[in-house]
C-alpha cells in the first residue's frame, strides 16, 4: 500500500541549492528490505554540512539528509527484522547517496540497521546517535591501546560539542579522569557538571620543540585541524590519539618523534562504515556500561518542522550538546 509522509529535501535547480519540506510517497523510497516509520533523528555537523551550498557531503540529488534514525519497522523482507521492531541506523550511505533520517519514512538496507538495546528508549538512541557512538567507538578503540583509568587522565577535545560532550560523560561512567578542552569558556561550569575534572582552553601550536611535557595517556579528537600536531608531543609513552574529525582542518604537521621516541598512535575512528558485529557491541556498551546517568542534561528536542532552526544553530557554533529531532510520530506535523 503506498502512504504519503513529509520528508525535508534537498536539491540542486538551476546550480542553485534549494531545501524544503516535501510531501513524498513510499513508492518513492529508494530500494531497500526494510521500511521504517521514524521516531526520532538529530542533527550532526555532518547533517548541517549537507544543507550548505556547494557542499561536499551529499553524492546526488535530490536528497534526504539525515545520517542518523530511530524508529519501528513497517515492513520487512530482512530476515533479522519484522514488524513492528525497534531500530536504530548511523552513518553508511543515510543521507550522502541513500534517503536519510530527515523523513517520517524510510526505506533501507537490513545490514545497516541495529536492534535498539533493551536498556535504550528510541528517543535516547538519538541523544547519542552519530556523536555518541563516535565518542564511544573512540573509548573502545583506546582501550584495545591499552588504556585504562588507573592510568592518567584523557584529553577531550572540542568538548562542548557532540562527540566532546558525550565522550566527557562516557569516562566518567566508566572511571576515567577526563580533562575538557573547549574555545567556550562560558560551558565551563556545564562541563564540570558532567564529569570533567578540569577544563582548559583550546590546544594552540605554541612550540618548535618536537617533545613536550607528558600530559595525558590519550585523546579523544573529533577537532582535527593544524594543533594535532602540538597535541602529540603531550601524549604520554605508549598512549594513542582517537582522531575522529576536521573541524578545525583536515591537516597538520609534526615530527616522527612522538612516534619513534614514545611509541605513541593515530588511531582513526570511522564510524560511517564500521562493522556491523563490533558495531553491535558498541551500542550493547551504550545501553550498559557506557550509558550515562546524566545523558538527558545534552539533549535539545526541535520538532521536525523546526528543523531548519536546528541547522542555523550548529553553523553558529555556539550550541552545547546534542539537538534531537523529533518526527512527532504521535501528533500532526
């Protein structure tokens, strides 16, 4: 049966980027085995990014943005999921080349979509979304380095944002000394709120030397950009970097020495394509273990037609958390 729903398109007219609410049909969905009625999605840089002219992140048009979603299956032909399910999808190809979150439905691939934890409500799922797991892929990823709590304390990088604030939070769950680094001075308090032990400004490259003080056993950066490089020469021996974005640039500069000296790691987070077995295991740590108390204190929740306020606050650079849109499956648009 075809059923019509709202969706937030955008498309290129005339060399033009034009965005607006569409009223679509699911004969419309692109091929998939699994049709979901969205609950919940939220809006990552990524999504703002995909809004922009002359953007790099959407890889045709016309295009639903959206690189996260939570909802029930409709209909299924997967053989995982049936009606009625609650699932949850991020990252793959959801609102870069395949129809994303910003709809009131969808239709996708079965193998890019998880069983929402038992311990996680739909609305929670997209709290954490792609910043959550990012952060938490990130804690996972060091670890497997070797680090642990009894060792020194971790720097979190632009930690007012997503990744940063949900990462803050995840440490503390889990025992870890976790030290924010922010340009918002202002969050300072919030931060500390939600288990910073400290907070300090922004890394800037403020020395030739190829070695500096060690500070701290790891990481956690989705900031990028040219002060990676001062950001090594603190690692402590044997620590690693879980470098997960290029807000701040997609480059940097530095010696071998951190390296060949002090053994210290890159360690690249890709949370668009990472596999679906250990991917399933990061989301059991996010309804458990990595779950934390305070998770709702990040959250702000738009309705899906305000979603373009939404967009305007990520670009301002200027919001604290998480901003959760809410398809209002229980209510007219």
């Amino acid at each position: 049966m075809v059923q019509d729903f709202k969706a937030y398109v955008v498309n290129h007219d005339n060399n033009q980027l034009k965005k607006a609410f569409k009223t679509l049909n699911t004969a419309q969905l692109p091929e998939g085995d699994v049709t979901i009625q969205v609950h919940y999605s939220s809006i990552n840089y990524k999504d703002m990014l995909a809004t922009q002219p002359q953007n790099k992140i959407i890889q045709k048009y016309p295009m639903v943005p959206g690189i996260d979603l939570a909802g029930t299956v409709i209909e299924s032909s997967h053989p995982s999921f049936k009606e009625n399910d609650k699932v949850l999808a991020t990252g793959y190809d959801l609102g870069v080349s395949h129809f994303g979150g910003f709809s009131e439905i969808v239709r996708l691939n079965g193998d890019w979509l998880v069983h929402l934890p038992e311990d996680l409500t739909l609305e929670e799922a997209m709290i954490i979304g792609t910043a959550g797991f990012t952060a938490a892929l990130s804690i996972q990823l060091l670890e497997d380095n070797k680090m642990m709590s009894t060792n020194g304390p971790v720097l979190v990088r632009g930690a007012s944002g997503g990744v940063g604030s949900m990462a803050i939070m995840m440490l503390n769950a889990i025992g870890y000394k976790a030290i924010a680094s922010t340009g918002q001075s202002e969050q300072t308090e919030k931060l500390l709120s939600l288990g910073a032990k400290d907070v300090i400004p922004r890394i800037e490259c403020e020395s030739p030397k190829a070695l500096r003080e060690m500070k701290w056993q790891a990481a956690i950066d989705p900031v990028g950009g040219s002060t990676v490089g001062e950001l090594l020469k603190h690692i402590q021996s044997h620590g690693a970097v879980a470098l997960s974005g290029n807000v701040s640039g997609a480059e940097f500069t530095s010696t071998v020495f951190p390296f060949i000296l002090r053994g210290i790691r890159i360690i690249g987070v890709d949370s668009v394509n990472f596999p679906m077995k250990r991917r399933q295991h990061i989301w059991r740590r996010l309804a458990k273990d990595l779950k934390p108390k305070n998770l709702h204190e990040i959250k702000t929740i738009i309705p899906f037609s305000h979603i373009e306020n939404a967009f305007d606050i990520i670009q301002s650079d200027n919001h604290f958390g998480r901003i959760v849109i809410d398809m209002g499956v229980n209510s007219s648009f």
